[in-house]
C-alpha cells in the first residue's frame, strides 16, 4: 500500500481535513466492510492528528445500547447506553455533541483521566438509520471546533453511501 502514516499535528484543520478524507477515500477504495472502514478511519485520524482516543461505539441495541467497535488509545468502556455520557446523548439525539471542559459535562464517562475535552459524531447509513457514534479525545481543553465537525461529518458520510461507495462529494470538507 502506497499510502503512509500522515503527520497534521499543527496543519490548519481545513487542510487537515481535506488530506485525511483524501486519505481515507484512496485507502478505502472498493471496500465495502464497515468494520475494515471503521478501523482505518481511527487509526488514520489518530495517527495524523495524535488524539488521545479515536474511535467507534456501535449501535447493538437500538434506540438503548452502544458497544464499542475498532479504535485506537488507551483502553474505552465496553458499553454505554443510549443518553448516558456524550457518546450516549450523540446517539440518542443523532446530533454531533463538542464538550470543550469534560469535567462540566453532566454523566460525562471517563475512559482515561487525561481527556479534557471530547467530540462525538453519529454515524448513519444509507437508509438513515443509526450505526454508531464516532468518538475523539483530546488532552487539551476546548481542542474541537466547527471545523471538526464539518471535517468529521464528511467522513462519516463514507458509511451512508449507497453500497458504501466512498465519501460523497458534495460532502466532502470545503474548508
Ligand atoms: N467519554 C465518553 C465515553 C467513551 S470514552 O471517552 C472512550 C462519553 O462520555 O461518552
């Protein structure tokens, strides 16, 4: 495989963006397995953007429990429920949560006692229906923004493509 471990630590976050939906797609090209997407999602954000945890909770009950899936970082708890913490409020509202100081989020769950702000995106496929949320920590208070959310919700776009087809365009990060 051509492409290599990516270094954005420092880069504007639009540009950032645009090279790992680049990434992603090119590495992902003709796969259509959720689980091969999910654990190369995580490991190409983690690697290039050095968070603290980066990964996925699917949805194993619906509307009631999340379990967690392929991530990288230090180890995440099994289970959280629909509601409980920001994973759990992400997938019961189906709305992307940014906690800038996790120690003032109500019912925030702690994994590992360095995260010191959180975003969580849900992620749907194609028919609309809830697969899981997509959860980054950063040791950093305040480290995500409007561009995290755009940049990130484009590339969960990848799993609601019809047969998994890639990151749409119209999706894709603009900056
Ligand atoms: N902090 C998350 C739990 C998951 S871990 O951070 C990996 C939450 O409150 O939902």
């Amino acid at each position: 495989m051509a492409e290599t471990t990516l270094d954005l630590a420092g880069v504007a976050k639009p540009e950032a963006y645009a090279e790992l939906v680049r990434q992603i797609d090119v590495v992902l090209e003709g796969i259509d397995d959720r689980i091969a997407a999910m654990a190369t999602i995580s490991s190409s954000i983690h690697s290039a953007m050095s968070y603290l945890w980066t990964g996925f909770y699917r949805v194993v009950v619906p509307g009631k429990l999340l379990r967690v899936g392929p991530y990288q970082g230090t180890l995440g708890c099994l289970e959280i429920e629909f509601g409980r913490g920001v994973c759990g409020t992400a997938a019961a509202t189906g709305k992307t949560v940014i906690v800038d100081d996790v120690s003032a989020f109500p019912g925030h769950i702690t994994c590992d006692p360095r995260s010191r702000s959180e975003i969580v995106v849900p992620v749907f496929d194609a028919t609309g229906a809830l697969l899981g949320v997509f959860d980054v920590d950063s040791e950093f208070p305040g480290a995500f923004d409007a561009h995290d959310r755009e940049g990130l919700e484009a590339i969960m776009s990848w799993f609601s493509r019809p047969a998994s087809g890639g990151i749409a365009p119209a999706a894709t990060f603009t900056g």
